[in-house]
C-alpha cells in the first residue's frame, strides 16, 4: 500500500513539474517558445492543461476604453511614416492582424 501511495505522489509532484514548465515556456517570447513546443510530444497535449494554462498567460491586461499603445509604421506607397496617434480623435481605426488568403 505504501509503495502505491509513493508512486502516485511520483506521479502527481511530476505532473505538477510538467505543467508548472509549460507555463513558464508559455510566458517566453515567441521564438522561445516555439523552439519549446517543437520539442513537446504530442501526448503531452492530451495530459497537460494547454488551452488554460494559454489563455492565461497570453490573456494581457487591456481594458474597455484604454488607449491602445502609440505607434509608427511605414508607409507602403512612400518613404514616409504614419503614427497612431495622429488619428486619435480624429477618424477610427481598425488594425487587422492576419493573412486574406
């Protein structure tokens, strides 16, 4: 009985370690954690809490009504620059993070 109980402390303290290491990977920057999650076995995506611990740590800490962060990014017709707070108050804008194909 003793020797069950041993192997399932193992077996729970592993597990803690497991996911406690995902969730620091999750937190890395994205070059890091790719590298991390090439390694993983796809197993891994069936035991470890992966959606959760994700949503978590990509979740960030923006509010309703907060001002997005200034930023410039250059123009595709010109060598000129457009900032995004030349805009503010001004006309909405819309920034679209993706691929239309």
């Amino acid at each position: 009985m003793r020797i069950i109980l041993r192997i399932c402390l193992v077996l729970v303290l592993l597990y803690g370690v497991l996911v406690a290491s995902l969730a620091i990977a999750m937190r890395q920057p994205p070059s890091v954690f790719g590298s991390i999650m090439a390694k993983l076995p796809p197993a891994a995506f069936m035991v470890l809490p992966f959606e959760p611990l994700w949503m978590g740590a990509r979740a960030g800490d923006l509010q309703v009504g907060q001002e997005a962060p200034d930023f410039s990014l250059r123009s595709l017709n010109a060598d000129t620059s457009v900032q995004l707070s030349s805009f503010r108050r001004k006309k909405p804008v819309v920034l679209v993070f993706g691929s239309y194909t």
